[in-house]
C-alpha cells in the first residue's frame, strides 16, 4: 500500500530543504576547491616549489573524496535506522562547522607543520558531513514526490550545487576584484569560509520545519527496518552500489576537471587572468543548471537510463575536444570549453537524483544511494585534479588528460548500459 502523500504546502517546504540544504553543503565543498586552486599552496605548503604545493593542495582536497565514503555508511546506517531528517540536521552542522574552523585556521607561517595537519583533519571532516548530506536530500525528494514526478522533484537538490558554486565563485570574484594580491592571500580567502556560518543558521532553520518522508515513516510504522542496513545491502545490492558508483564517475570528472583543475591550469600555465577565469567558470555552471533541469524532467519522460547513456556518449566525445579548445588561450573558446563540460555534467548529473535512490530497497535505500554517491566521487572528484597536475608535471600536455576524461566517460556509460531502468519502480 503506498503511503500518503504531504500536501502542497508540505511539498513546497521539502524542495526548499533539499535545494537549501545541498546548495550550502556544496558551496562549503567549493570554496575549498576553488582555495586549492588560487591561494592554499602558498598559505600550507610554502615550503614546496609552486607545482609541488599546488599538488599538496589538491591533495588535501583529495581527502574529503576520501571521507565521503565513511561519511555515507555513517549517515546511511542512521538514516535508514532513525530516520532521513535528523541526519540531514547533523550533516549540515558537521560540515558547515568545518568549514569555519578551516577560515579561522592559522596558516603555516604562523603554527608550522602543525597547520597543514589541521588542514587535512578539517578537510576530512567536511568529507564525512558531505557523505551524509547528499542521499538524505535525494531521499527527501524522491520518498515525497508523487507518481511519475520524481524526477522532477529530485531535481531541487541536484541544483544545490551549481547554486552553491555561483556563490562560493561570485564570493571569490568579488574579493579578487577588491583585494590586492597580498590582501586576498593574507586573509580575504577566509571570508567565503567564515560566512558559511550564517547560512548554515539559515539551513538548519528549514531543515528543521520539514518532516519526515512518508515512505520511511511507513517502513517504521511497519516494522521493516533493517538492524544493520549496509550490511544488508553489501549481502543483497552490492552490485548496484558498484555500479551505481560508476555511473556517477562522469559528472565528478567533468566538473572537477572543468572547475578545480582548469582554473588553477588556466591561471598559472595559460596565462588567462584569475578574474576571467572565475567569471567564466560560473557561466559554466549556468549551463550545469540549466542541464540539470532539462535532464531532470526528460527522465520521467523518456526515462533515467536513456538520458544518462545519452549524456555519458556525448561526453566521451567532449573529453577530447576540451582542451585543444582550452589551448587556444581564446577567451571566448575557453568559455565554450567549460560550457560544454559543464552543461555535459548537468546532463548527467540531473536524473540521478531519482535513478540511485530508485535502484534500492527502503531498508538500506540511504545508504545505498549515499555510499554509490560518494564513491563515484573518490575515482571521478579526487583523481582528476590529481592526474592532470602529475600529467602536467611530467611533460604529458593536456592531451592525455582529455583522454583520461573521455575513458571516465566511458565506464560511467558502460555501468549505466549494465543498470536496469527505474522510472516505474513503487518505492
């Protein structure tokens, strides 16, 4: 028997939590991305050589990819034991009060060694946070969403992201167009990291209005709930995990490569000014949006397989065109690179909201869905950064990197191929 469903106030209020709630956790992730990019190197690793601090960075962005996964079980385990809207309100406060502690965090000049190790610490507890926070929302969404619309109704926590990287970018714009060089490595990068703390205030006030879903709640009230959910699903569902994570490869090696890598790559080997490259970057993310919400309502029409074999096939292609566009030093071309990569993303992105939730059962559905999440993004967010900087390093060029996105491409489209289509499925 299906269960009730919320009204439309209350469905009102669980878009405006999922889209909140991931728009603050991913601005907190991006700021730290776009700090590894412009200013970290110098602020914990002065004592490395320019490119070896810039790969220390990126390594310490690496650990939060790292983290998610034990974030995922952590949060997956509680949310399918206790409930979706209590871990949603624990992920937000443990990562946005990460965050904080890492714009108050003493550099290496003044604490020494003592700060990068901080740095790591602080990095990986944004890591565990987020690992919680991404399959909550997708659950609240699609566990409320009325037949034939969950799609539609996942898609409010899928544009959290490019809402939260516009902020975090048009932050760093800002204090790049009104700080100095010395101003903005001194303290101004801080400032996107201290602000989190007002909007995560302004998160958990929404967070805490919403209600449980009433799937879960069904599942409670008859007793179908798991002792010890992940172990339930490694024995039943360990296969969809694998491949649930694989094809979520792509929409992490697209964005990380387009957002993380190309700006630090841009900045210091291209030339192109910090300014223009933020500024392009989120007019990328426009097109991440703006695919996002196309792919979104495509997949409760044509449903989620065929528009995600679509996006991972066009990318394959797009991996190979991107930096040659990227090399030209052309303003314009650069921005079409991004666009495309981005917009390619948001393709791919969308339907995943409702298509890794739909691939598992309520008992262990939080889990499921969180932990093929996360590690989706330790092959497809960690590595790309850090291949491209070692294929720069040594002498590869940006061809092979192209390369190395458009083989990610392909396995996200050769696990997508081996899923099985879920827009009919009764959750």
């Amino acid at each position: 028997m299906t269960p009730p469903l919320a009204g439309r106030p209350a469905r009102s209020r669980i878009a405006a939590a999922g889209l909140i709630g991931t728009a603050i956790e991913f601005y907190d992730f991006y700021i730290y991305g776009t700090a590894a990019a412009l200013v970290l190197n110098t602020a914990f690793f002065p004592q490395l050589d320019p490119l070896a601090g810039t790969l220390a960075a990126f390594s310490t962005f690496a650990v939060a990819f790292l983290s998610r996964p034990l974030g995922s079980a952590i949060f997956g385990h509680w949310g399918d034991r206790i409930g979706r809207k209590s871990m949603l309100v624990v992920s937000l406060l443990l990562m946005g009060l990460s965050t904080v502690a890492i714009g108050l965090l003493p550099g290496y000049a003044a604490i020494g060694v003592a700060a990068p190790t901080l740095l790591v610490l602080l990095r990986f507890l944004q890591g565990v946070g987020l690992g919680g926070e991404w399959g909550g929302a997708a659950l609240l969404a699609t566990e409320h969403a009325p037949p034939g619309k969950r799609g539609l109704y996942a898609m409010f926590p899928q544009l959290g992201p490019p809402i939260g990287f516009i902020a975090a970018n048009g932050l760093f714009l800002v204090l790049g167009a009104t700080l100095t060089d010395g101003e903005f490595a001194g303290w101004g990068w801080r400032l996107p990291f201290v602000a989190s703390l007002l909007l995560v205030l302004i998160g958990l006030y929404v967070r805490l209005k919403i209600s449980e879903t009433p799937v879960f709640q069904a599942a409670m009230d008859e007793r179908r709930i798991a002792r010890v959910p992940f172990a339930g699903l490694i024995r039943h569902q360990w296969r969809r995990v694998l491949l649930g994570a694989g094809a979520m490869v792509i929409s992490y090696t697209l964005f990380y490569t387009a957002t993380t890598y190309c700006l630090s790559y841009a900045t210091g080997t291209l030339g192109i000014p910090r300014t223009t490259m933020l500024a392009l970057t989120m007019l990328g993310v426009v097109f991440m949006a703006a695919g996002t919400i196309v792919s979104s309502a495509l997949s409760d029409r044509l449903g989620r397989r065929r528009v995600l074999i679509c996006a991972a096939g066009a990318s394959v292609v797009w991996g190979l065109v991107m930096f040659p566009l990227m090399e030209t030093r052309s303003v314009v071309l650069v921005g079409v690179a991004l666009a495309g990569a981005l917009g390619l993303m948001g393709l791919a992105f969308g339907p995943m909201g409702a298509f890794l939730p739909e691939l598992f059962r309520t008992e262990f559905r939080y889990s499921g869905a969180s932990v093929s999440y996360s590690l989706g993004g330790v092959l497809g967010g960690a590595v790309p950064p850090l291949v491209a900087t070692v294929m720069q390093r040594g002498g590869l060029g940006t061809t092979g990197i192209g390369i190395y996105v458009a083989v990610m491409a392909a396995l996200s489209l050769a696990c997508v191929l081996a899923l099985p289509e879920t827009l009919d499925r009764d959750l």
